[in-house]
C-alpha cells in the first residue's frame, strides 16, 4: 500500500481543509468514502484493486445501498 500512497502523490492539488477532514474524521461513511475517493483521483476500479472488495461492493458502500451488500 505504501507503493501505491507514493504514486497518487502530487496527482491531485493538496486541500487543507479535506486533508483535515480525512484526519479527523470519526464517522465514516459511504458518502464520505466516495468524497475521499473522489479528491484522491481514485477511481473505483484502482480502489477495488487496492482494496481486493469488488467494483460492485465499492459502489454499493459508496451509495450505502445495504441491500447489495
């Protein structure tokens, strides 16, 4: 994971306030993933690989939609 942390380096523009945000957050959830996901510049597909939990599942935690799950 650390190699994968080193390649999304300097792809995205640093956001204070999100970077914060991602520190201190305590309750997460789909949507808060999905907005994480989304500043990184990860795609669903580059997560389900990192994360081996199908491109489906991804989705359906992003959507909290907990029948799919």
């Amino acid at each position: 994971m650390a190699y994968r942390k080193h390649q999304l380096e300097g792809q995205h523009a640093i956001d204070e306030s999100m970077e914060h945000e991602i520190a201190t957050e305590k309750d997460f959830s789909g949507e808060f993933l999905k907005r994480v996901r989304n500043y990184k510049q990860i795609s669903i597909k580059e997560l389900s690989d990192l994360l081996k939990i199908g491109r489906l599942y991804l989705m359906a935690i992003e959507e909290e939609n907990l029948k799919e799950l």
